[in-house]
C-alpha cells in the first residue's frame, strides 16, 4: 500500500467533512440548533418583558396614588420574579443539552481518533509484511535459480563427458526448477494485481484430469522429494475430471504440495488422494496430506490471508512468503471451488489440504 493508496484508504474510512466540523464548532445536530434558537427567543422576552413592564408600572406610579395600584404593582413584582425563576430552569435546561451535545461531539471525535489510530497502524504492520515479504522472496526465488545454474553450468564444463541420458536428467531438473520459479513469480504478480483490483479471474476453465494434474506436480517436486527421502503416497480414482483452468490448479496444488514439503520433516511421507465427493455427485476432492506441525484450528481461517505466517514459522528457519495459500483460496474460489483445511495443530499428525472443484462430465 503507496501513499496515494493509503490517503484513499484513510480518506475512505474517515469523515474528514465532519471531522472539520467538530472541530470549527459547527452544528452536527440541525435539530438542536433549532430548539437552541427556540430557546434564545423566549428568553430574551422574558427578560425584556417584565422589565418593560416594571419601567411602566415606575412611571405610572409616580402619577397615580392608590392602594390598588400598589398591590397590583406587588402581584406584577412577584409574576417578574416567576418569570425570571422559569426564565432561569430554561437556561439550565439549555446548559444542559449544551454540554449532552459536547459530549457527543467529544465521543464522535474519540471515535474518529481511534479509527485513524486503527489505520495508521494497519499501515506499520502491512509495511512490516511487506519487509518480510521481500527478504523472505529473494531467498524463495534464489533457490531455484541456483538449481538451474548448477544444471547448466554441469552441462557446460562436462557437455563431452556426459552420456545423454545424464543430459537429459539435466535439462529436466533445470526445466522443474524454471517451473518452480515461475510458480513463485506467479504468486508475487497474482498477489499485486489483487491488491488493485480486489479480483482475480481464471483464464480459461476446462475438462481437466484429476490423475494427470497429480502426477505432473509430483514430478516438479520430485527432486526435492528425493533429497528428502520421502515417500510419496498416490491413491487417485481413474477417470476423474474437473472443471478448473490448468494452470491455476497446478499453481494451487504446487503451492500446497511445497508447504507440505516445507513445514513436515524430512523422510516423512506425502500423500496424493481425489475423489467424488462424499456430500455431493457433482464435486471432486483433491487432498494433500503431511505429517508435520499441524495448524491449530484457531489458526486455520488466517493462513488464507495475504502475508499471513504462524508466529512459530515467523521465528523459525522456514522461509515463506505468506502468500501461496492466500493465492490458492481466491483461485480455488474464483474456480467456483473450495479449499479447507483439516489439522488438530498436534505436531506428527500434520495437515490435510481439501480441495474442492466442480466435476467435469467423462465422455
């Protein structure tokens, strides 16, 4: 998020027009200010009223000598005094709905305080990810390039030793690993074109089979797999298709399969598995399952968010982006699928990934 973005974001979540207002003093309340001027009328006429009769009732009691008068100069001198005692209760009452109104205005102004406090810093820590983000992706994106520079160097300083099928082993690991970097690309270019237009749609949406898709990212993991020593467990039905675009489905299932790879230790097995799904004939679930740390439940509906990693990743030697999974959901969902996830964050029983995708019909 840029200035420009920012300022739109704060502009968006703060009335500066009525925050101006408050602080010039101007009326929020239109209705009130009414009353108020209801109020100031009455009250200079009852201020202005009974002296006016006073001044009267003076002059003529210079001319006239009566008793009646006089008594009914002390009855108009106690209606003055009513008057200014009513003229007093509502100018308390006024007070205090003056001060009801500051303290609204006070609390308006609180509030508002509190929501740009909110932002500025949603702003530090989408900065601090950010700066994560890009240490954490020079690291994820070197990896392979070093694979691939390794292959071609080998290639180039033994070509003539080589037999062919040395050659050929070659130009596929350094093909594998062309793949993986173009799968990290994908999640950066992916990720910055949702933060601007908050969508993100496939581009094309086909007949693709279940078992093929499997296979082809087993293969691009395969490298790894062996260094690790893994076993990989494949329990796929035959003829399974979806609907989905190819190129997303390989990029979700490889984000997913990486993690598993990631965050599992060593020598520990890897699982494959589609099938119909149990709640519905008309949808297949993909699922990839590991045996590493688990994700608490608590935790689960996070990791979908962009540059989101567990605290005990944050701190570890495991490198991550924080976006791969974030990725994966809106490619799923924009897929018309869904993807969850099934762990008790016990660390040994690991994580199961289901993914869900609309079934393609088998001709």
């Amino acid at each position: 998020m840029d200035a420009f973005e920012y300022t739109n974001y704060v502009q968006a979540a703060l009335p500066w027009d009525k925050l101006v207002s408050i602080a010039r003093g101007g009326k929020c309340y239109g209705g009130e200010s009414e009353v108020r001027m209801k109020y100031n009328l009455l009250q200079r006429a009852l201020i202005f009223l009974p002296l006016a009769i006073l001044l009267a009732l003076t002059i003529e009691s210079e001319v006239i000598d009566d008793k009646a008068i006089a008594l009914f100069l002390l009855l108009l001198t106690a209606l003055v005094g009513i008057l200014f005692a009513v003229r007093y209760l509502l100018t308390t009452n006024e007070n205090e709905l003056l001060l009801q109104e500051r303290e609204r205005r006070l609390q308006e102004a609180e509030q508002l305080y509190q929501q740009l406090q909110a932002a500025h810093q949603h702003l530090r820590e989408l900065d601090q990810l950010k700066d994560q983000f890009l240490m954490t992706a020079s690291h994820e994106l070197r990896t392979p390039l070093t694979s691939v520079q390794g292959y071609l160097a080998l290639m180039a300083q033994f070509h003539d030793r080589l037999p062919p099928e040395k050659h050929r082993e070659y130009l596929q690991k350094a093909q594998r690993s062309c793949e993986v970097l173009v799968m990290l690309l994908s999640n950066v270019m992916d990720a910055s074109h949702l933060e601007v237009d908050a969508d993100i749609c496939p581009a094309q949406l086909e007949r693709v089979p279940v078992h093929d898709m499997i296979q082809g990212v087993m293969n691009l993991i395969e490298p790894r797999v062996t260094q690790e020593q893994r076993e990989v467990h494949f329990h796929v039905q035959p003829h399974l298709y979806v609907r989905a675009d190819t190129g997303c489905l390989r990029q979700v299932l490889l984000n997913i399969s990486m993690n598993a790879l990631k965050y599992s230790p060593p020598r520990t097995p890897i699982s494959f598995s589609a099938d119909v799904a149990a709640d519905s004939n008309s949808n297949v679930v993909i699922s990839v399952t590991d045996e590493g740390k688990g994700i608490a439940p608590q935790d689960q509906a996070r990791v979908f968010q962009r540059f989101v990693r567990l605290e005990r990743d944050r701190h570890s030697s495991i490198r991550g982006s924080g976006l791969g999974l974030y990725i994966s959901y809106r490619l799923i969902e924009a897929m018309g699928g869904k993807i969850r996830i099934e762990s008790k964050g016990i660390p040994g029983e690991g994580t199961t990934f289901h993914i869900q995708l609309p079934m393609a019909e088998v001709f």
